[in-house]
C-alpha cells in the first residue's frame, strides 16, 4: 500500500520549523534548504508543500498567530471567564513571560520589519488587536459604570494606550531581556493609575 500523509501535520511540521529558524536566527536564516533541515525532512518535500519562500514565510506567521491563540485559550480559565479575568490573562501573556511567548513576538516583530509593504502579512501581524482593544474598553466603561473610575475617561484612547504599553512592555521582555517581573509591576502600576483592577 502507498504511504498515507498527513498534508496538515506536515505543513504544520515545516511552519513550526520556519517559526523556529526566525525567532531564533531571523529572517535572513530561511531558505528551502535550511527549513528541511529544522523540520528533519527533504528539500523536495518542502518544496512540494511550499512553492517559494515567500509562501513558507508566510505560514510561519500564520503558525505563530496559531500558537499565541492557543496559549490564550489554554490560559483561560474556562469558558465562562469574566471579560476582566480573560483580559487579565490576555496581558500577561502578552508580556513575554513564557519562553514560547517571547519567541513569537520576535517572530513577528521580524515580519513587522522587513514585510510592511505585504498587505497579507500586515493584516495577520495585526489580526487580534482591534478585537482586544473592544475587550479593554469593554471592561473599562463597565469599571466606569461601577464607579471604580472616572466616568470622564475616554475609555477608548486609554483602551489604545494600554493595549499599546502592553506590547511595548512585551517587547521590553522578548527583545531587550527586560526582567518579567518588572514589566508586571509596570503593568500593574499603570493599571492602578487608571484605577482599573483586573483580576486574574
């Protein structure tokens, strides 16, 4: 009988090793040949997946999206998580305090780089971010409502500006080996200073 190939495993397999090839040694590291050296295969077999290097390129980004949204659900509590607890979760991830985390922002910091005139790679690098910023001021205008804080407050450009601080912080911690538990104060203190309380 002919082999049976999994065609999601395998392309899963040689964007996690593009993933891998750019955080740790950036982009100029990718190649054909390189990749089917990380991913343990052959050349052929990379080629066959993956027409250019651009369409590999391109699945590392879409690998490290997958990962950071799995890292976000597996991180959630449960499904019934409170908006404050989810966001909670959502930025201290964002902070790069796991090793995984630290990776991916440097993989899309990478991207972000030498890709900005790709409009199918801008649109991934920055898929999520609109979604979390309504989250952040969700929770805002209902801590206005209960009266935590002012009721004056734009909630949406302190939405933005934490969010912003958020993953400027992240990338403190992934680029520049800020310490983690630094940026978490950081965040915290910033966090009080609006008189935001998110709960874990």
């Amino acid at each position: 009988m002919p082999k049976i190939v999994n065609v999601p495993a395998q392309k899963s397999r040689i964007a996690a090793a593009v993933w891998r090839l750019v955080a740790h040694r950036g982009l100029d590291a990718v190649s054909m040949r390189a990749v089917a050296t990380e991913a343990g295969i052959s050349m052929g077999q990379v080629q066959h997946y993956f027409a250019s290097k651009h369409d590999l390129l391109y699945a590392g980004i879409e690998h490290s999206y997958a990962l950071i949204e799995r890292m976000i659900e597996e991180s959630s509590p449960s499904e019934s998580t409170s908006p404050s607890a989810l966001l909670y979760t959502i930025f201290t991830l964002l902070l790069g305090e796991k090793a995984e985390m630290r990776d991916a922002i440097r993989v899309n910091l990478a991207f972000a780089a030498r890709n900005e005139k790709e409009a199918r790679i801008q649109e991934l690098l920055t898929s999520g971010d609109a979604e979390i910023i309504d989250l952040t001021q969700s929770v805002m205008r209902q801590a206005q409502q209960a009266g935590d804080i002012p009721t004056d407050l734009d909630s949406e450009s302190e939405a933005r500006a934490l969010f912003a601080c958020v993953q400027g912080l992240g990338i403190q911690v992934s680029v520049y080996q800020y310490d983690a538990a630094e940026a978490r104060r950081t965040l915290l203190h910033y966090l009080h200073r609006l008189g935001l309380t998110l709960s874990p």
